[in-house]
C-alpha cells in the first residue's frame, strides 16, 4: 500500500515531474482529495491565523514621496505602498522605484507589516513590479496580489517571485495577501485558498490572509454602494466563512467614507462582530477608529479569562454543564474565550 510520509507530502508539493510521480496516479475529485489532505498535514507546522495582526490596513501610493515619509510616523498594524489603484497609469514607473528605494531607506518603528500591493496580473504591470520591487536590499514584510480570479493567477505570481529572487537566500518567507474583486473570484474563493496554501510549502511566500476589495466588487455586480453596505452582505460572510475555514486572516472593506468617522466605528464593529480580523484604511485619521475595533475591550479580556478558569475547575471537578454571570456556558463560548485572549495577545 503506498503510504503518505510526510517527506512523501513535501516532495508531492514541488512542481517538478519527478516529484509527482510520488503520488498514485488520481485524477478530479480523488487528487483534489489528496491534496488537500497533504496541505491539512503540512499546515500543522504553520503559525496561528492572526499571528501577525492587521487591524487597520492603510494604502499610500508609492508614486507619492511625501505620503511614503509619512509612514515613518504613523502608528498602524499593516501600511501597503502601493503600485496599483492609488497610482495614475503614468506613474507606475516611479510608483515602484520609489517602493524599492522606500524599503532600504524609510524607518517604520511604529509599523508591524511593511507591505506592498502590485497591479493585478491581468494588467500586465505586475511583472515589472515584482522585478524592480525584489531588488532591494530589505524585502517587503507581506505582498499583496489584487483582482485574484484563478489559481492561475497565484501560481503566475509564485513563478515570477521565484525568478525575481533568483536563488536569493530568505531569512524568512515573505507573507501574501489575495483580493477578492469580482463575482468569480468570490466563486473561486475557495480553489484559491487551496491552491495558496499548497504553493506556500515550496515558495518564497505563504498565504496569509485575503482582502475584500469591495468597490471593484460592487462594479463587476452592478451593485450600487450604499452605507450600510447590506448590497455586499453575502460577500463579506463567504469571505470571512472560507478564510477562516483555511485558517486565514480575513480582512475588511474600505470605508470610504474618510470624514465620517462615526459610520466607520459601526461598520469596523460590524465586521469584526462578523469575524473579519481587520478592515482597510485610507486615511491615518481612521486608524484609530478601527484598530480599537478590532481590539479586545479589557471587560471582554476579563470575562473570556475568568470564564475559562472556572470552565477548567468546574471539569476538574467532574461537573457536566455549569452557569457563569447568569449564562449556562457551552464549549462554543470557552473558544470563543479562547479566540478574544488569542487576539488579546496579539495586538
């Protein structure tokens, strides 16, 4: 009987040839079950979803000098320079030679994810992006691939990483956000998850997290944005539901909004109450507003740490189900306990 030994797996996971033949030959649905079982196995040695928190994710075009010195201020989880929506078309040039240049020379003490956001594939752009961008010297923190409609899109930008680097040694593997931007990449959620975790055994990268694009999104539908945003409620559910099946951050839509920062608590409360574990910014004005959001209040720190004490005397004890503040308490709430001290830590 053939047996799945995990070099067997890590071997299966390579795309050359060779390595394939490792695996029975299964076709559809039986390789797509092998698979996944390989990618369940080897994730057992990754890090926790949310290990690297990005409560507010703010976007800074990278053809803006001025902007991009401003980071070396500015207090925020996750800060993307950008080549993509936030550059005019006759920009994009200086947009990515500023980012690489910006990435050797700017100091960020008070940003936890310096991160980069190319064009899409399908523009075209994103190859030089990647080439000039991997020539510094200081490598980005996190990438992000907007407008990710197929798997073809993710094993593109894996091949063109790896020619970028060109055998260059990594102390550490560089993290990768996907946008979701239209009705097929929604679709397609699920496949791309897969096909993002597969890739990250073998890649310089690995797959950490997708990002609703919202206002391509409700183009691509024909949807009209509204505030209370009730046109984008089935996306932003699947999205949270299938990110977290695959153990992956799940990050928010713009408010765009900047100046209302009364409807922008609301909705940064709305989807971390949903799951989502940050949400994009576009202004340093709302940074504050949805990284508290995002943030445990020390009464919910409180509650889940006692709540979890007294779930672990009353089983040393024998008991079955047990009260807590006036609540019968079940093992859905002591992990969702567990998740709020989780993000506790984090942040």
């Amino acid at each position: 009987m053939f047996k799945l030994t995990r070099q067997v797996l890590q071997a299966a996971c390579s795309r050359c040839s060779s390595a394939h033949q490792l695996l029975p030959k299964k076709t559809g649905q039986q390789y797509a079950s092998v698979r996944r079982m390989c990618i369940k196995i080897l994730d057992t040695d990754s890090e926790d979803e949310g290990s690297l928190p990005r409560r507010a994710m703010i976007y800074v075009p990278g053809s803006d000098l001025r902007k991009l010195t401003k980071l070396s201020s500015l207090h925020v989880d996750c800060a993307v320079m950008d080549c993509e929506d936030g550059v005019a078309a006759n920009q994009k040039d200086a947009a990515r030679q500023n980012i690489s240049q910006m990435l050797d020379t700017l100091h960020t003490p008070h940003v936890r994810d310096l991160t980069v956001r190319v064009n899409s594939v399908s523009s075209g752009l994103a190859e030089d992006d990647i080439k000039t961008i991997l020539k510094a010297e200081r490598l980005p923190d996190t990438m992000i691939l907007p407008k990710v409609d197929s798997v073809g899109h993710i094993q593109w930008f894996g091949d063109k990483v790896e020619q970028a680097l060109d055998g260059r040694e990594l102390h550490h593997k560089m993290r990768l956000l996907i946008c979701v931007e239209s009705a097929l990449g929604l679709l397609h959620l699920p496949a791309l998850c897969e096909e993002g975790l597969w890739q990250s055994h073998n890649t310089p990268f690995a797959l950490e997290g997708v990002i609703f694009g919202s206002d391509d999104f409700c183009a691509d539908i024909g949807a009209h944005r509204t505030d209370d945003a009730m046109e984008l409620l089935y996306a932003r559910q699947k999205i949270v539901t299938v990110a977290k099946a695959y153990g992956l951050q799940a990050i928010d839509l713009v408010h765009i909004n900047y100046t209302d920062l009364q409807c922008l608590e609301r909705q940064a409360l709305e989807g971390a109450h949903m799951g989502f574990t940050g949400k994009q910014v576009i202004h340093p004005n709302q940074i504050p507003v949805v990284q508290k959001s995002f943030t445990p209040s020390q009464e919910k720190i409180e509650w889940a740490r006692e709540l979890i004490e007294a779930f672990h005397e009353h089983h040393e004890d024998g008991k079955g189900a047990m009260s807590f503040r006036g609540s019968m308490i079940d093992m859905p709430l002591v992990l969702q306990a567990k998740n709020i001290l989780r993000m506790a830590e984090n942040t």
